[in-house]
C-alpha cells in the first residue's frame, strides 16, 4: 500500500476537488446546452435530436484535428 506525505495528500485532495468542481460545471453546461438546443429546435420546428445530430458532424472536424 503506499504512503503518501501529507503534502502529497493536501494535492491530491485538492485535485479531487479542483476535479468534482470542473464535474459540476461541465454538468451545468450540458444542460444549458440541452435547453438551448430544444428552444432552437422549436423555432425550426425540427426535433432536437437532428439538430444534436447536425451539431456533432459540424464539430467532428474539429475534434479529428484535435487528435
């Protein structure tokens, strides 16, 4: 088992809650996104799932480039 210093444990407690904070926040964005999504749908009068699917082929360029 290894023993950490507790220098060690300070960063790594603090990198677990640097962690869960960047968590929530993703999760607050994936929601905003969401609900901005289903209002954009609504004024196209499309469902919100070919819009989510437009979406992802417009970025995948930009995420292969990324790689």
């Amino acid at each position: 088992m290894a023993h950490f210093s507790p220098e060690d444990v300070n960063k790594l407690k603090q990198i677990i809650t640097e962690g869960i904070h960047i968590t929530e926040e993703v999760n607050v964005l994936k929601e905003g996104l969401k609900d901005t999504v289903t209002a954009i749908a609504e004024e196209l009068d499309i469902k919100p799932a070919i819009l989510n699917l437009s979406l992802i082929h417009i970025s995948e360029p930009t995420r292969q480039a990324e790689i």
